[in-house]
C-alpha cells in the first residue's frame, strides 16, 4: 500500500518534471506542442548511449541529458516554433505532431525498435526499508531530485528578476513588451528550460517509464492531463495534478487494471468539461 | 420597418434579384473539376483493375476525411480523436456481421447508427472551451474507447482484433471477390452517395451557417445562428460519416484490428485533409490520392521509415503555411496559370472566384 | 405603453470591479435615444449585457415588457434585438450577399434547413438583393467582404443589423474608423432608419448625437448619470464637465 504510494508519488515527480515545460509552452505562448513527449524521449537516448557505449556516469549523463536537449530546444525554438506562436492552433497541432513522427522514425533507424535498458549506478539499485516499507531507492532518488528541482523552480520564478519578467509575459505580452521586457529572448529561454527539464526527466525515466521509440506518442498524453488537468496559470496546478495521476496510475494498474488507464482518460474528460481551465486554476478574470 | 423594405424589394427586385440568384446558384453549381474526378474514379474500375485495394483504400481515406472535414472545415471544430467513429463503426459493422447479419449495407446502417448516437451523445462536451480543451476532450474520448475496446476482449477480440468476420453479398447480390473489384465498386458508390449528400448540407443554408460560425462565432449568434444546435448537428452527422468510413473499411477486409482505434488514425486523418485542402469537401478526396500514394511509394523506398517523411511533409506543410500550397500554381507562367484557373473552377458558364 | 427596452437594477461585477451599478433604464418605442459616457463608462457592457453576451449579476432586461435575462444572444434576436459593433464583426471570407442571406435564412427560421440550396430558398434571395439595394451594396455584393473599403464594411455591419428585422437596433459608434469622404453615406441611412424600429445609438461623436438623438442617457463609472432630452442635457452643466473634460 505505502509502496505503491511510494511509486506514485515518484512517478508523479517525474511526470511533473517532464510536463512543465509543456505547462510553460501553452501558457506563455499559447502553443499546443504535442513533440514535448519527443524532447524527454531525446533525453532518454542520450543517457542510454552514453552510459551503454561510452560508460560515462549516470549522474553526468542527467546533466547532459538536460543541456543538450535545452540547446536543442532552444534551436528549434529560434528557427521553427516561433514562427507559429500566432498560427492557428490546428497549424501548430499539425507541426508538432510531424515532429513526433520524424522523431520516432529516427528513433528506430539510430536505436532500433527494442526497449533500452540502462543500468544504475549500485547505490541506487534495491531497496530500503522506511517505517517498515520496502521502498525502491532510485525512487527516493527521483522523489527528492525532483522535490528539490520544484523547490527551486519555484523560488526562480517568484525571486528572480528572470522569474517575474517571465510572469510578466505570462499574464499580458504586449505590456510587458511595453516595460522593455525582451519577451522573445524570455521565450526562447523558458523553451530551452522547458525542453531541458523534459530531457532530464526522460533521461531519469528511462528506467521507470521505459524507452523505445514510441514514448514520444506514448506518454504525451500523460504530459497533456497534467497541464490540461492542473491548468497553466502556476506551477502548483500542473504539480498537484502530476502527483494524483501518478498516484493514482500506480494504483489502478496495481488494484484494477481492467480499466485503470479508462478511468484517468475518463476524470480528464469530465474535469475538461466541468473545469476548462483547469482543476486548480482560479476562475479566469476577465 | 417591413413596409420600407417590401417597397425597396418592389423598386428595385426584377434587376438584382436575378444577379443575386445566379451569383447564389454560381456557389453550387457543379464545377468540371469534380466531375472529372468521379469520371476518372468509375473510370478505373475498369482501367486499373490491378489496382483495385488501394483504390479501395484511397475511398474509404477519403470518405474518412470528408467527415473530419464537416467539422473542422465547415463548423472549424479541431479534433484529434475523431478515429473513435471510425473505429466504432468498424467494430460494430463487424461484430454485427459476425454475430447477427452479414449483409454489408444493413452493417452500414448499424454502423451509422452506432457511430452517430456517439457523435451525438459526445458533441455536447465539445460545444464549450477553446480549441485546447476540445483537443483534449476528443483525444480522451477516443482513448478511452479504445481501452474499452481492449478490454472487452470477449466482444471485440481485444489485442489481436476481430476475426473471423463472414462478410455476406451486398444486398445479397453481388459477392465480394479476391481482386477486391466488388469492394471498390461498393465503396466508391457509398462515397459518392455520400459525398453528394455533404455537398446538398453544405451548398444549403445549413451550411452557410456552419462557416459563419467558424467565420465569426460572435456575429453568427448576433444574426440569429444557434451555434449550439448546429454544431451538435454536425457533429453528428460527421460521426455518422466516419462510423461508415470505418464499416466499409471492416466489410472489404473482413476483420477489425484494434489499430482502428490508435491515435495515428486520427492524425493520419487530419494529415490527409490538409494535404487535400480544408473547407471544400473535396480535400478529402485529393488528400487521400495524394496521401496513399505519398505512403506506398515511400514505403517502397524506405519500408520502416516512411513515417519520418511523412513527419516531415507535415512540419514542411506548416512552415510554408498552408494557404501557400493551394497557391503552387502561382509559380506557373501567368497564361497557364489562367487557363488552369478556368478548366477547375468551370461551372456552367460562369466565371470564377479566386477561392480555396 | 410598455418601453421598448427596459433594465432594471441592472448589476454587473468582475471581481471586485462594478462595470454596470444599478442601471435602470428606459427606452420608448420607437425612440432615438442615445447612449453617452466617457471612455471606460461602462457602455460597451452595457450593450453586452441587453445582447445577453454577458450575463448580468443581479437585476433584469426586458424587451417589450418580456423578461429577456435569461435568454442566449441568438433568441434575443430572434425576438428583436440586433446590434452592431463598434469595430466591424463580420464575416470575412463571406460576400456581402452571403452575409445578408445568411442573416435572412436565420429569420426565417430556415438556417437548419439542410437539402435544397441557398438559391432555392427564393423569398429569402429576394430580400437579401433588396436589403443590399438599399444599404447600397448591390454593385459589390459578390465581392468578400475583407476585401471592401472600410465604409462599405460599415454599412454591411448595419445591413446584417438590419437583415433580421428588428425591433430595437443598438448602434455602436456607427460611423467610427470611416473615412470622411464615406461618413456622409454611413449616416444617411442611420438617419433613414424606419421610424417604428427603436434605436439606440452609442456615440463619442456629440455633432451626431444631438443632431440624431431625442433622449440622452449618460453613463458614469457604470451608474447612470443623468437622463433627459437633448436639449436638457446638453445644457447641464454637469455632463459638459464629465465630458468635455474626458473626451474634448
């Protein structure tokens, strides 16, 4: 039982870290990209080729992981997905969703179609037991990692200079603009922060979520409920949201997995309905 | 304020009025261009006889496509789960003849049947909110029924799909055949029937309300459209369409793969009617040619990757922008550019419109 | 006899901001009653709040001494209630003659019909040709729309108005961005309205509005000002403050 609290809470951490960057896409420049799941996936072969071929420390390739994808974020930010922040919805949902198909296509002609398997450093490996529960210590790791990363990531946008010039352009554009803001520099780099943060998460997840080509398809959905189910106008929403389905994925797929994945498809649904902007988002003020 | 307007109308009526019916009657007017192409597809049934799967396969894409464009071309409502009425009109045109009747066309009726009552019972989550929310409302609806339709292994074959299909003669008639001649046969008149009803909904009032919603949702209500109802409509109709799409699809196979239901139909869809060109029903035709050929013939080439080209088409189709690619043959010299221009938008004599 | 649109106690917040304070108001049939403030007055709620395009906090519309509060915008026109808006709302890709059969088709009630086509509908292309004749649009009215000087935009926005016959008409800055040598058309048909459709006009323009209006009511902070005939409004001293003060 605590166990599988445990593991949910782990992966919802993950899903957090992962997710944010699409939370931060859509509600700073209102662009649904569905190529996030790609970003992560980028993470997750990176540490698999380095590790597996070149036997650099796991902890150094996290590292990596984080700033390769973020410069590659941030040139696909330059050179494409700026262009489409004003295009139609449909245009960007279209864009996004070649990309995913580039990306898996490329997948499996560099990797092959097969499962990557990483192997943790030792200290990671098995389990501890707190309060008399057997709990896995790469899921600590993940717990307190991430812990830390929101912690962080929540004083860098309330603290810093950074962090309230981005809010700024959050919550109205063209004021900002007016403030003398570089809303586009601030664009581009809260996209390669978000990209980035997706590479770490992928590169951490290979080893819970999986990895072969299909993750870029598979689990942007998972990314999508967390910034649809938590909303865009905070950090907090899209956290909250990412440890309930973390949760309560391990749990229906451990007690009911008949229709565990049906039931969070189904909340989504409903909390779209009922609560279009989210979950945890105050009502829109107009 | 009536009395006013009937004297206008009286004064001035017998001038206007017949330029206003012919420029009315010029919007659906049969054009050479759509003509042509029902020609040439009753056509190949007995020049490309060797053909007939793909040609079959292009049909059933491309009535797929006219239903997304119903909605996305018409009421402009994004969607990315609009393969649930696909693959619920699969699965219940095949376990209808699996089980009940194998006569096709009463399948297809189920099938619409089946398909529109879910159209209709879901279109009303997607009546509200932006065109996030219902991209997210429509990919979880057709997520969770195809968890559905995986989990109900008993009644749909889960994972390893629905076989064991006996597809009947049509109408007790015609027997389906090994070159799949019958199949095209079939689905093509099932397309061009309902490719013919569509333009009826489309050229009438109806339709024109649908693009004022898409056109400016804010005025339509302020002229009178209920946008609610019509959209509900629509939607309807639209699953009605795809759930056919999909019953002709298990009919000319003879089985239903839980693929029906995965995401990439959905996208695959959407993909082709873009390729073909959105809001004129017939993008989903051209887009569907275009697509399936695109397909094969990069599956020949690179028979695992193919999906990367067809990523590829797609953000290209995107960063030149869309309106630019019905506009290549703006790169032609000026006098065939007009001679084109005159040979597609003929219509019974009438001159054209720079449109599409 | 029953005022053609009445509110009463009409109450609209957002958030903690009162955009409409207890607006009674009261326009006769067939009045020319204009509707005036300094920007930020609160008009354009106002406006949105007898469309229904917003739904008041407290308080009631009533159209021909019918409560309306509760109806959506397209059943408030049906029953007579059509506005046009001070930055064009139209149907861009449209032709003029599409947009005005459409807004016939809606009338009629025949906008769900699904088999015959728009021509087919022949009474409907009758009045749509002769509502273009009279807005003077007939030469432009295979045109789109986007593409029309900004004027001629303008007396479509009226004509679509107009196309679903109503019984009060709210005009929203009418003449607003049209070039002066295209005023002139703009404002004769506004002065042409029939006399039995109610008007109400919204106006930065105060030549306009004294030589069109019989009544005035000024909006301050969302509250009613003042009320009365052109003559006594424009006298007092007041709404010559709050106004020219803004707005001169």
């Amino acid at each position: 039982m605590l166990t599988i609290l445990f593991d949910g809470i782990a992966y919802g951490m993950l899903l957090f870290i992962i997710a944010v960057g699409l939370a931060i896409t859509l509600g700073l420049m209102n662009f649904i990209n569905l190529a996030h799941g790609a970003f992560a996936m980028v993470g997750g072969y990176i540490t698999v080729v380095l590790m597996n071929r070149h036997g650099v420390s796991f902890y150094w390739c996290l590292l990596i992981a984080f700033l390769a994808v973020g410069v590659i974020g941030a040139v696909l930010e330059r050179t494409l997905y700026r262009r489409l922040y004003s295009a139609p919805h449909l245009d960007q949902v279209l864009f996004s969703v070649g990309l995913v198909f580039m990306s898996i296509a490329a997948a499996h002609y560099f990797m092959g179609g097969q499962q990557q398997l990483i192997q943790l450093p030792p200290e990671l490996r098995g389990r501890i037991e707190i309060f008399g529960v057997g709990v896995g210590r790469y899921r600590i790791f993940i717990t307190v990692f991430c812990a830390v990363l929101v912690v962080a990531l929540q004083l860098a946008l309330t603290r810093t200079r950074f962090g309230s010039q981005l809010r700024a352009a959050v919550d109205d554009g063209r004021v900002a603009r007016g403030l003398g803001i570089n809303v586009s520099v601030v664009f581009a780099l809260t996209f390669a922060l978000g990209s980035g943060l997706a590479g770490l998460g992928g590169a951490m997840g290979a080893e819970v979520l999986g990895l072969d080509p299909n993750f870029a398809l598979k689990y942007i959905v998972y990314f999508l409920i967390v910034v649809t189910v938590g909303g865009t106008s905070s950090i907090t929403g899209p956290f909250l949201a990412a440890l309930l389905l973390g949760i309560a994925d391990v749990a229906g797929k451990y007690y009911v997995p008949e229709i565990g994945a049906f039931i969070i498809y189904g909340v989504m649904v409903l909390v779209l309905v009922f609560r279009p902007h989210g979950l945890f988002a105050r009502e829109a003020s107009r | 304020m009536s009395t006013m307007s009937e004297n206008a109308g009286k004064v001035s009526a017998p001038v206007t009025e017949s330029v206003a019916a012919t420029q009315l009657r010029r919007l659906s007017a049969w054009r050479a261009f759509e003509i042509v192409l029902w020609v040439a597809a009753f056509a190949a049934i007995f020049l490309l006889p060797s053909h007939m799967l793909v040609l079959t396969e292009i049909a059933i894409v491309a009535l797929f496509a006219i239903s997304l464009d119903l909605i996305l071309g018409y009421a402009g409502i994004v969607s990315l789960g609009h393969g649930a009425f696909f693959g619920l009109g699969a699965y219940a045109a095949g376990i209808f003849a699996k089980h009940i009747y194998a006569e096709p066309v009463t399948g297809l009726f189920v099938a619409a049947a089946a398909s529109g009552i879910f159209g209709f019972a879901t279109s009303f989550l997607v009546l509200r909110g932006s065109d996030l929310t219902r991209l997210m409302t429509t990919l979880g609806i057709a997520l969770m029924l195809a968890e559905v339709a995986n989990q109900m292994a008993w009644l749909t074959g889960g994972a390893d799909g629905l076989s064991g299909v006996m597809v009947g003669p049509i109408l007790g008639l015609f027997e389906f055949d090994l070159w799949g001649k019958t199949g095209y046969i079939y689905c093509l008149f099932v397309l061009f029937i309902l490719t013919c009803l569509a333009r009826r909904l489309v050229n009438a009032p109806f339709g024109l309300s649908l693009k004022a919603i898409k056109g400016n949702p804010v005025r339509a209500a302020m002229v009178g459209v209920p946008s609610r109802r019509r959209i509900v409509a629509i939607y309807t109709v639209a699953a009605v369409y795809a759930g056919i799409a999909g019953a002709l699809l298990t009919h000319t196979t003879s089985f239903v793969s839980i693929d029906v239901l995965a995401f990439h139909r959905s996208a695959d869809v959407l993909l082709v009617l873009v390729l073909g060109g959105v809001g004129y029903l017939y993008g989903g035709i051209i887009g569907a040619i275009v697509f399936t050929l695109l397909r094969d013939w990069l599956s020949v080439i690179t028979p695992q990757y193919w999906m990367f080209w067809i990523g590829l088409v797609l953000v290209i189709i995107v960063v030149v922008g869309r309106e630019n690619l019905g506009r290549w043959h703006t790169f032609l010299p000026n006098s065939l550019q007009e001679r084109l221009a005159r040979v597609v938008n003929w219509r019974l004599g009438m001159k054209l419109r720079g449109e599409q | 006899m029953t005022a053609a649109l009445e509110t009463r106690h009409l109450v609209k917040r957002f958030g903690g901001f009162l955009a409409a304070d207890d607006v009674s108001l009261s326009v006769e049939q067939g009045a020319r009653h204009a509707l005036i403030g300094p920007n930020g007055a609160g008009k354009t709620t106002l406006i949105n709040l007898f469309t229904g395009a917003l739904k008041p906090t407290s308080g009631s519309v009533l159209l021909d001494g019918e409560d309306i509060t509760g109806l959506p915008v397209e059943q408030r026109v049906k029953r007579g209630l059509a506005r046009t808006f001070q930055v064009n709302q139209l149907f861009r890709e449209f032709t003029p003659l599409e947009s005005v059969v459409l807004a016939v088709n809606e009338r009629k009630e025949l906008g769900g019909s699904a088999w015959r086509p728009l021509v087919a509908h022949g009474e409907a292309v009758d009045e749509a040709a002769a509502l273009l004749e009279r807005f003077k649009l007939s030469d432009v009215m295979d045109e789109r729309t986007s593409m029309l000087p900004y004027g001629r935009q303008r007396l479509l926005e009226i004509a679509l108005a107009f196309a679903s016959k109503p019984r009060v008409l709210l005009l929203d800055e009418p003449a607003a961005g049209v070039p002066e040598d295209e005023r002139h058309e703009v404002l004769n048909i506004v002065r042409d309205l029939p006399e039995d459709v109610t008007v109400i006009l919204i106006e930065h323009d105060m030549e306009l509005v004294f030589s069109f209006a019989d009544r005035i009511s000024v909006l301050v902070s969302g509250a009613l000002f003042t009320e009365g005939t052109v003559t006594k409004v424009s006298a007092d001293p007041r709404v010559k403050a709050i106004y020219l003060g803004e707005d001169a």
